[in-house]
C-alpha cells in the first residue's frame, strides 16, 4: 500500500535552506532564459566596439590619415567648400573636426536628403578628397547600435535594457546559489574541480567562472544603464537638473556667460526668426560623441538677428580662432543651420581621434554666431559628483580610460559573460525533459527568510520601473499558470 503525500506537504517537510534554494533558482532560470540571448548580443557586440580605434584605423586608414607635411593647411571654410563639392547639392553641411594633429585628415559631415549623413575626409594641406563614409551605415556605428538597441530603435533599447535589469537578478541568485551551504571548500567554490564528467563539469564551470565575473557584469551594467533609453534618459535628466539648474536670481556660474542673458531689456530674450519653440539639447547635435554630463543641458540660442547689418555670421576659421583663444585645439564643431543657432564645440574624448579618455578635458563651449561671443563653457570641474563618477564608469565601460589594457580586461570580461550564456544553454539542454521548458519546480509554502530577497527585488524593480513592471507579470504568470505545479 503506498500512502500519497500532498505537494503541498512535501513542501513543508523539505528544509528551509531546501525550499529557498528552490526560489533562489527558480528566479536565476527565468532571468536566464529571458537574458541569454540578449547577453549573446551584448557579449560580442562589446568585445568588438572596444577595439573601435584600432578595427577603424584598419578600415579607413585611408582615409583618416594623411602624410605629415610642412605645408600650411588650408582654412577650414576652404575645406568644407570643396567637401560640399563632392556631395550631392542639396546637401548640408552639419559639423567638421577640428584637430592640431598633423597627420590627421580633416572630417566634414553633412546631412543629406534622406536624412542620413555623410562624412567626407580631406587632406588638410592640399585639399584632396580623401573619400566618404556614411555616418549612420559604417561598421562601427553599425556594432555600436546592434549592442545599444539592436537596430529596432525605441523598442530595441527597452529591450536592451530590461536585459540589463534582469541580469542583475540573474547575477544576485546566481550568487545566492554558489554561496556555500556546507564546509567552505576552495575546489568546487572557487576553483572548478576538474575530474568530473558530464554535466556536473558545465554546472562548475557555470558556478565558478560566474563568481569570478560577476564584479565585472555588475560593473557593466551599471556604467552601461546611463545610456539606456528609459531609464537612462530619465535618469540623465534629473542629474543635469540637479548639476546646471539655478533659481531665477542666483549667480551664473564661473564659466557660463551670457546663457540666460535677458536680450530686450525686460526680462526675456527677444523672438528671432527660425527660434526654436522647443529648446534644443546637446544630444540633438550632429556630433559623433557628446559628453554624457551635458547631454541633457539646452543649446542656447543666437542674441543677435540675422538682419542686424552690425552682426554678420561669422566664418568657421573666425570660430576656431575664438576657440583657440579660449584653449580649445581639438574639438567637433557643430555649425548653425537656422539663424537663431550657435556654434558649438565639443571634446569628448573617445570619439574619433582620442584612444585615451582625459576625463578632466572634457569642454563643451558654446559660441554666438554673430558676434562670436561664449555663451556657455561647460568643462569636467562643473559637473556634479555623480556626473562624474558616470563619465569614468562610461570611459571604463568602453576601454577608453587606459589603453589597451583597458580594451583587453572589457574584451575579457564580455567573453567570459559569453561563456556563462554558453554553459548556461548546455545546463538547461541537457536536463530539459522532453516537450517542457524545464523550469526548477515550484516551491508552494515559501519560508518567511525569503522575504529578505522580495524586499531586494522590489527595491530593484522600484529604482528600474521597465523590469519592476516585467517581474510582477513573471510573478503573476508563474502564479497563475503553475499554481498546481510543484
């Protein structure tokens, strides 16, 4: 006679420490399942944009290279005449570099029709065109947007980040598991014991080589959440607020001049034709590379009108001069489109040319086209404590910060979160039972210890609302669909 034991009742008689495993990995599944394919993409996309100036300097050496000559270079109006030749007319021009590098070709970008843009490389002392790239389509820039959103825009970036989030859960219970629950020992916690056979050896493998690189994935996510498109941009807001925001009476800051300048004598500027009725923001430059710090920060506009005899725009070369005046060589320089538009230069380090992040370079210097005026000069010093500590993790995160051992410790991090994708896939596989999805069961009578971890989630999913709302769907779904499932 065999006696039938109720679910609910094994639950009960398992150990606590039994039951919470269970929860702990249950979570670890889901998060996994969800992530895998996500941290596939991640992985190699990383690995290869953190070589971006050297796979670039391969492709388009050609072209972003001249020889050093004793030649005097040709002024950079000169230049962006004869890049405009070589496009179609209608083309127009949006940025150009601006570099003392000698052997440095000259970078002019336009933006077509289409609405694409295109660069257009120059050999600074003759004049030479050098060739074209498109902006949006080369290589690089291609990798950089698989990884951020995988080229389906908004979507794409939710996307990304809610894997992200999740990897955050993937990585607390991955931890929780691998925390010894007997007698501490190195082999088999901290070292993979090598004389196992089958699925045990992915299953150490799993637990060691995840331990090892868990500071790293954390790290990742963390320095690459900022540039997320919910969460991120949200987040980027409040801290520009709270790092440039100042109540109407205070004092400008010491390098900010002339930005909220009232240019009518009562107290608002004056309407100037082609002004923008919504602000424009850093990040809707045509620059390659924009600091994150002042991404969100206005663009001023232009005190001066177009049909004032007085103020005439002035020529690109008469901006760089004024930059140079004010100790900026080498920049991206946003050119005015409308007539209510400035000239803006920007030093990001880790676009085009810059291999090593100087974080404390970083300048972005705002310049009226007409009388040639600094209506803004953001620099490192004026960025919050937490801007700041964003720009090293963002230099970190893209191997900017110191050379190649840099790109190699990123390079390594990603490929070992490959690994983990891998071992984690050939886990699941080979215990999959057939025609299910092979999920750990379900724990029916949880213990009160593991409300400690629905505190730590609930805490994450409340700081990043996209996967607060995901988790309460995969709570409601595990619920109510494997309510009867043990």
């Amino acid at each position: 006679m065999h006696t039938i034991i109720p679910l609910h009742a094994q639950d009960e008689t398992s150990s606590v420490s039994s039951r919470n495993y269970r929860i702990l990995w249950r979570w670890h599944f889901y998060a996994g399942l969800f992530v895998m394919p996500f941290l596939v993409v991640l992985a190699i996309t990383g690995a290869i944009y953190v070589f971006k100036p050297q796979i670039e300097n391969v492709l388009y050496g050609d072209k972003l290279f001249v020889p050093v000559s004793t030649q005097a270079r040709l002024g950079y109006d000169k230049l962006l005449s004869i890049a405009a030749s070589a496009l179609p007319p209608d083309a127009t021009a949006s940025a150009i570099a601006v570099s003392q590098d000698p052997r440095r070709s000259t970078e002019a970008v336009f933006r077509l029709p289409s609405g694409d843009s295109s660069s257009v490389y120059l050999n600074p002392y003759t004049g030479q065109v050098l060739g074209t790239l498109s902006v949006e389509h080369r290589l690089m820039q291609q990798v950089r947007q698989i990884h951020r959103d995988l080229l389906l825009g908004r979507w794409g970036g939710w996307l990304m980040e809610l894997a992200a989030c999740w990897s955050l859960i993937m990585v607390g219970t991955g931890i929780a598991l691998w925390w010894p629950r007997k007698r501490f020992s190195v082999w088999g916690t901290v070292l993979p014991r090598l004389g196992l056979r089958g699925r045990a050896v992915w299953r150490e493998l799993h637990l060691v080589i995840g331990i090892w690189v868990s500071i790293g994935a954390v790290f990742f996510i963390m320095s690459g959440l900022p540039w997320s498109g919910f969460w991120g941009k949200n987040f980027q807001a409040v801290v520009t607020w709270a790092s440039f925001a100042q109540p109407p009476a205070a004092a400008k800051s010491t390098h900010t001049h002339g930005a909220d300048a009232p240019a009518d004598g009562h107290g608002a500027t004056a309407r100037m034709p082609n002004m923008p009725t919504v602000p424009k923001k850093m990040q809707d430059l045509p620059l390659a590379d924009i600091p994150w710090a002042v991404g969100a920060t206005t663009v001023p506009v232009s005190q001066h009108m177009l049909q004032d005899l007085q103020h005439q725009p002035l020529a690109i070369d008469q901006v760089v001069a004024i930059a140079a005046h004010n100790g900026m060589q080498t920049y991206q320089l946003a050119l005015p489109v409308k007539s209510a538009d400035v000239f803006t230069a920007s030093y990001a380090p880790g676009a085009g040319e810059f291999v090593r992040s100087d974080l404390d370079r970083q300048r972005t210097l705002h310049i009226d086209r007409y009388s040639g005026k600094i209506m803004k000069d953001l620099r490192f010093s004026d960025y919050s404590a937490v801007s700041k500590l964003v720009t090293l993790g963002v230099a970190l995160h893209m191997g900017e910060y110191f050379g190649l051992a840099n790109q190699l410790i990123c390079a390594a991090i990603s490929l070992t979160l490959l690994g983990m994708a891998v071992t984690g896939f050939v886990m699941w596989w080979q215990r999959r039972p057939p025609n299910s999805i092979g999920a750990p069961k379900r724990v029916l009578q949880p213990t009160p210890s593991i409300a400690r971890w629905k505190s730590y989630m609930a805490i994450l999913g409340i700081i990043f609302p996209l996967m607060g709302v995901t988790m309460l769907a995969v709570w409601l779904g595990d619920t109510l669909f494997f309510r009867k499932r043990a």
